[in-house]
C-alpha cells in the first residue's frame, strides 16, 4: 500500500471581529488604522495624479520632460507603494480658522535672525571659515585622523555607489514690487495646477513690528526635482530611497572619522529647531568626548 503522507495544514489563527461595530474599530483595537489609512491615501493619491495625467493627455514622458527628470523617477514617484505615508501626514489638515502651518504652540525668529546668530557664534580666533569650498576639493588634505562632520548629500559622498537619492529642491524667482503690502502675509501657497510657482513669499509679514517703506520683497517658489548638479533641500523618502539610506548609513561605518550630519548627511526632512537640537545632541554624545577624552566618534539617531 502506498504510503501517505499526511498533510498538516497550518491554519492562520483568526482575528475575532466579534464586538466591533465598525472596521475602524477593529483595525484601532489591532493597531492597524493609520497604517491601513496611510496605505487607502497614497493608492487614491496615486490615482488621482494618474487620473488627472489622462484627463490633460499628458503622458509619463511628459511630465517627466516638464519636471526636468527621467521617466522612471515619475514611474516610483506614482506608485504608491513608494509613497512615503509622511507625505500625508507632514500637511497639517484642520477645521479651524487657524492658517499657520506648524502646530507649535509658541514660534519664533532669533531677534536680527539666523546670520547673524551663526555670525555671533563663529567670530572666534579658533574658528576658520571658508567659503566657497567644495569639501570634495579639499578631502585628500584632510588627516585621515581628524573629526570631519559632512553636512552634504550622503548619497553624494559615497559618489552615488547605492544609487542617487530622490531630493527634491526649489528656485526662487526675487521681485522689488513698489507697494507697501503685496498679500498680506508671510506665505501664500498655489495650489492651481496651471500656476508654475507653489508659493509666493513676502519677507516683511515675518517682522510686523518693522517698518519697511512702501517697497515690498517677493519671492516666487518653483519646485522641481533635484540633479547630482544641484544642492538638494529636501528628501523624497520613497521606500526605495530608505533602503538605499540605510545602505549608505552601514556604509558609513567604514569612516570612522566622519560624522554625516544634518539634513542632508541622514537624509531627513528637518525643520530648524530640529537641525539644531541634532546638532547640539551630536555634540554632547560624539564630538565633545571626542575632543575632551578621544573617545571614537559614535553612531547615533542625530547624526550617522
Ligand atoms: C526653502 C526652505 C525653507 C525652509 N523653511 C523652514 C521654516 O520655515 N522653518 C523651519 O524650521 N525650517 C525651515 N527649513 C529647514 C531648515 O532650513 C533646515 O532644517 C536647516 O537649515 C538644516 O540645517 P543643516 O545644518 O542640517 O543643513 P544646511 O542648512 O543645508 O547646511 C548644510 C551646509 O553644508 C554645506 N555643504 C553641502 N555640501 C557641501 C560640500 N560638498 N562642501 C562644502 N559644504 C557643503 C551647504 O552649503 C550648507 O551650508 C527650510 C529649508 C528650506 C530649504
């Protein structure tokens, strides 16, 4: 008699959705709601655009040559399982009159701000400053010895080995208006998709107090991807992208002496006060027992 082999059939243990009157319940209680809410908006966000592509007759090539980047950065940049869930969740949504951006409960300037902060804090004699100097021109100058803290692309310094990193960046277009208030705030966004520009910015809403004349300073936005070519201002973060950061963070084990700070050395998006509590974290923690007890500069969430 043939002998049979007997089939053990794992069976998935199954979820009881007994005492939940609503799917959102049920996903609550598994702690699954907002990744299910994050994935159902970028697979309609990604339609949408896709939609609205079709309607306009406007092809992934096309969109492609009039955002100045190849056809397959469209391609990731659609589907939505490359779209990072931040990317819903960084625009504030709110059912109040309240139009600031950020939820913080207080804002603020440094009084004759941030240049003249960083101006205050580098005029010491142990300070040298160059400017204008590409830190890939200098590098073989530098003792292999020394703390070098790099603040550039981190895909740029690994010479793009991983792949290049989505960054996405804006031009500014400056105008003199010869009106004392243009719009009457700071910022003004420009949602429309036959505007060119996202945002028009007018300097003098950010200092009431000041009094300017009966000239106005704007700036137009424009957003557009990055190229190796440009210095890049934000991270895209696609899924994608993160898998390769994280190459490029393992990478950077092999450099000892280089800490890969800001936004641009972890590749995230960060808002000043937090560029500046990395900075000061990566002080404490690394540089500063580095310098007071050559202790090897460390790894940490601030800085790589
Ligand atoms: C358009 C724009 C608007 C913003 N608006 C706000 C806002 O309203 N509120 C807010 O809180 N934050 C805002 N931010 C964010 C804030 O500016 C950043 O978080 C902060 O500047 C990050 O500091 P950082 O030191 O990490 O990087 P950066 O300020 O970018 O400093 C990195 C430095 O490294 C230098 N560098 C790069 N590569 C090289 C190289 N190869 N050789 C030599 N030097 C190099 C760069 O020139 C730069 O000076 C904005 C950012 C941008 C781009």
């Amino acid at each position: 008699m043939a002998k049979r082999t007997a089939k053990v059939r794992k069976r998935k243990a199954v979820r009881s959705t007994a005492g939940f009157s609503t799917l959102d319940g049920f996903l609550k209680d598994q702690g699954k709601l907002e990744e299910f809410e994050a994935t159902a908006i970028k697979e309609v966000l990604a339609w949408q655009i896709i939609e609205a592509m079709k309607a306009k007759n406007i092809s992934r090539k096309g969109l492609a040559e009039r955002m100045k980047t190849s056809r397959s950065q469209i391609s990731r940049l659609l589907d939505p399982k490359e779209l990072p869930a931040d990317i819903i969740t960084r625009l504030p949504v709110r059912y109040t009159f309240n139009s600031r951006y950020f939820s913080d409960k207080y804002e603020g300037l440094p009084l004759n701000g941030y240049a003249e902060l960083f101006r205050k804090m580098a005029d010491s004699a142990n300070i040298s400053i160059y400017l204008d100097c590409d830190y890939f021109a200098v590098r073989e100058q530098i003792p292999a010895d020394k703390p070098v803290v790099y603040t550039g692309p981190v895909d740029r310094f690994f010479d793009y080995r991983f792949g290049v990193l989505g960054w996405r960046m804006l031009d500014f277009e400056r105008e003199v208006l010869d009106v004392e208030d243009y719009q009457g705030c700071a910022v003004l966004n420009y949602a429309d998709e036959d505007v060119a520009f996202t945002r028009i910015h007018e300097f003098r809403h950010l200092h009431p107090e000041r009094s300017y004349g009966d000239k106005t300073v704007i700036f137009r936005e424009y957003s557009r991807l990055a190229g190796k070519a440009d210095e890049p201002h934000y991270p895209i973060n696609t899924v994608s992208d993160k898998r390769a950061y994280d190459t490029y963070r393992a990478a950077a084990v092999a450099w000892p002496n280089v800490v890969f700070g800001g936004r641009l050395g972890t590749y995230r998006y960060l808002d000043m006060h937090q560029a500046i509590g990395a900075a000061l974290n990566t002080w404490a923690q690394t540089i500063g027992p580095h310098f007071r007890e050559g202790a090897p500069l460390k790894r940490t969430a601030a800085a790589i």
